[in-house]
C-alpha cells in the first residue's frame, strides 16, 4: 500500500513542530512562508519546482 502525502502538508507540520519547540521563533516562520509566496511568482519558481520534483524522485531510490 502506497501513501502520498502533499509537500506542502509535510512542510506545514514541520514548521508547526518547530514553532512548538521554539527552534524557530513565529516571526522567523512568517518571514520565510512569505519568502516563499514571493519566490513562487518569479522565474526561480520552475527551477525550485523542478529541483523538488527530482529530489522527491531520487529520495525512494536512496539504499537501494
């Protein structure tokens, strides 16, 4: 059985723990959520897009 889960999910429950943990300060997690809002619009959004899609790809293959 096979379970997906989204990027952005993953990514949501990460920053939740560590805003829990207090290994980063709520302030610092705005600024980067809005880094990221930004940087989806510019050109860089493809190549991020495309990086994370590879990364993604590679991480099942990884100690095979």
């Amino acid at each position: 059985m096979e379970i997906t889960i989204s990027l952005v999910v993953l990514l949501a429950v990460v920053v939740v723990l560590l805003l829990r943990f207090k290994a980063v300060g709520a302030g610092a997690a705005v600024v980067v959520a809005l880094f990221g809002f930004y940087l989806a619009g510019t050109d860089a959004a493809d190549t991020v897009n495309q990086l994370v899609t590879d990364f993604t790809h590679a991480v099942p293959g990884i100690g095979r």
